[in-house]
C-alpha cells in the first residue's frame, strides 16, 4: 500500500511478442527507454547527435536545455512518434523497428503527456479516460468507468469526471491528460514540458501529481524546466544543447557543481 492507502500499481508485462525478434538476446526489460547512438535529420538539420540515454525501470530523469536543443525530438522519437535515421531505441528491451503492429503495442506500455493537454475536445472527461480501455484493450463499459475514476481520483478531479475539457482549467486539463495515460497501465511516463504552458498557479497541481507519481514508483522520463521538480523527484538531470546531450548528473551535483560550462550558462539563466 502506498501513503494514500491505495494498493501499489500493478504494471503489466512488457508484451511478449515485441522482443520475439531478438530471441537471441533476451531483452532487458529492466530497461525502460534506451536509445544508442541515436541520430536524426529533419532533411539536412542534425537535430540528435549520437545519443546515448537509458531509462532504468524505477528511475525518473529530467531533461532540460534552451528552446530547440532537440528534447521533444528525442522524447518523441522514444515514442516512436519520430523516425530516426541511425542508431536503435529500444523499449523494455525491444528494439524499435518501426512496424506499425509493433509500435502499436508498444505504445500501450508508453504513457505520453504533451505541453498541449491533446484531450478529445469532445468528449467528456470520462470518455476521454475509458476511450483506449475499451477501444483498444475491450474492457467493459463499467471496468472501463472503474479505472477512470480510480485514476481521476488519483489526479484529485474525480468531481470533474461528467465536463469537457473546455469547462476546465488547463492545471485540470493536464490532470486529466495524465489520469488518461495512467488508466492504459504504462510502464513509463514520457512527459514533454507538462507545465510551459500553464499560468503558474496551475502549475503547482499538476507537479504535487507528478511528485505522487514518482514516490509511487512510476518510470518517468520528463522534459521540463520546473527545476523543483528535477530536484525533488529525479535519479538523474540531462542537459540537451544543440541535439547533444552535454551533460548528466544527479541533482544534487548538476545544480551545486555541473562539469560543463555550458551547463552552468544554461542553470545561471534558469535560477536567476
Ligand atoms: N518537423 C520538423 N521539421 C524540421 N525541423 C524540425 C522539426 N521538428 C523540430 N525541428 C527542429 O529540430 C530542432 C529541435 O527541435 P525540438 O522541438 O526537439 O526542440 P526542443 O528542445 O524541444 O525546444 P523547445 O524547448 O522550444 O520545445 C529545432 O531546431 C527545430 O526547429
Ligand atoms: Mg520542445
């Protein structure tokens, strides 16, 4: 049981079929996320150069960096969201080959939540919640409802369950965007600056659910420049300039003592 006196998530089984190719290497699924030696291009643009990151099961990393260094890019492409052009990503050991049947399993074991909450505007709360329940793992109508409310109360907007999104705040609206990714079970949680576009009174709500969601456990690979969060919640701090990974530390040494000067410019801007 966790400290809300709720029974510790249970995460599914990476699914079986997506590591039969590599039966001679058996997948590390104690690796979330893991990308080698990753490249891409948008046409001649070198936007990721030789990327090396891995995600642990269990861990939390932040990455952060200036404004077009290449962490939605990278992000995306570890949702297979984004083609690459050299080097593998591999999810709970599974390389990514770009097969759609594949990527669509996978994707169920990937929670994504985006700076723009990308809710169905016309669905109601609920059925924003239990649309992939039931679409894309059958459930029923009432297990279906049974989780989103679990979940709704997880991100403390169970009273909101009947509204559309337009009736809510954004600080709600990105609640529900990430109770809709928690209903589907993920094994990690990819998160692309959660909170940017937030007014910062909101942006408290929705970092305490972050900040649960860590405590609780939960795999998390989250772009954002909210440096409390970084500090509180995560293993370690990836700083991205110009589609390198510059530097990567734990909190503690990447505020107080970073190696790179690079890293130092970005913090003085950051914490001014
Ligand atoms: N679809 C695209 N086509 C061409 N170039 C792109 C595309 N998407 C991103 N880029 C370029 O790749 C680089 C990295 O973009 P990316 O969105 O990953 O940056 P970012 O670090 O997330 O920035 P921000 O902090 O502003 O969100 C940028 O120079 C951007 O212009
Ligand atoms: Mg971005």
């Amino acid at each position: 049981m966790n400290s809300d006196g709720q029974p510790m998530r249970q995460t599914a089984p990476w699914p079986v079929e997506i590591s039969q190719h590599h039966s001679a290497h058996p997948p590390d699924r104690t690796v979330a996320v893991e990308a080698a030696a990753l490249n891409k291009w948008f046409g001649s643009f070198h936007a990721l150069k030789d990327i090396n990151l891995a995600v642990p099961q269990g861990s939390r990393i932040v990455i952060c960096g200036p404004s077009g260094s290449g962490k939605s890019t990278l992000i995306r492409c570890a949702n297979g969201l984004e083609t690459f052009q050299g080097g593998t990503i591999r999810i709970g050991g599974a390389e990514l080959t770009g097969d759609e049947k594949q990527l669509q399993k996978i994707r169920r074991t990937v929670g994504m939540v985006f700076q723009q909450f990308n809710l169905f505007p016309h669905l109601t709360v609920m059925a924003n919640c239990t649309l992939a329940l039931r679409r894309v793992l059958g459930k029923s109508r009432s297990e279906a409802v049974g989780i989103a409310v679990h979940y709704l109360e997880r991100v403390r907007i169970p009273e909101q369950a009947h509204k559309y999104p337009a009736q809510l705040s954004g600080g709600q609206q990105q609640r529900v965007a990430i109770a809709r990714a928690l209903c589907m079970n993920p094994r990690i949680m990819l998160f692309d600056e959660p909170t940017s576009s937030l007014d910062p009174e909101m942006v408290k709500e929705v970092l305490d659910v972050m900040i649960d969601l860590a405590a609780d456990g939960m795999t998390m690979l989250c772009v954002t420049h909210e440096m409390g969060f970084a500090r509180e919640a995560a293993d370690q701090v990836v700083f991205m300039d110009q589609g390198r990974i510059v530097e990567t530390a734990s909190p503690a040494t990447f505020f107080a003592a970073p190696s790179q000067e690079r890293t130092r410019l970005f913090l003085n801007k950051m914490l001014r």
